[in-house]
C-alpha cells in the first residue's frame, strides 16, 4: 500500500477530480479505500438522493482521516 494514495485521494476529492479518483480507485492496493472511493464515485455520478452523496463523501473523508493517522503513528514508532 502506497502511503501517498491517501492524500492523492484527498487532494482529488477537493479539487472534483473525478477521473484521477477512478484511476486512483483501480490502483490503490487498499481495498477498503477503493471500496470507499467506489461508493462515493457512483453517488456522485447516480445520485438517488443528496443525503447518500454526502453520506459517502463524510464516510471517505473519514476513512482517509483514518488511515492518515495511522500510518503517521506507524511512522513514530
């Protein structure tokens, strides 16, 4: 797992790179990030409601909060 996919997909998601979030998506060797990005992508692009768009987006965003922290605490040790 690439520690740089995490604020890849951050900065993505802030600036609406979609495209470069799907590459992202397909070459992270982290599948919970991938599922996450996945979800997000396909409530942004097929949205049934706007509360499932922001739900996914919250839930990625913590997601990458998490991961960050974790591998900034691996990086301690």
């Amino acid at each position: 797992m690439n520690d740089l996919d995490y604020d890849k997909a951050l900065h993505y998601m802030i600036w609406g790179q979609w495209d470069d979030l799907l590459v992202l998506m397909v070459r992270t060797k982290d599948q919970f990030l991938s599922k996450k990005i996945e979800h997000f992508l396909h409530a942004c692009y097929y949205p049934v409601h706007e509360s499932d768009m922001l739900k996914s987006h919250e839930s990625l965003l913590h997601y990458i909060d998490h991961a960050q922290d974790k591998v900034d605490s691996r990086l301690l040790l």
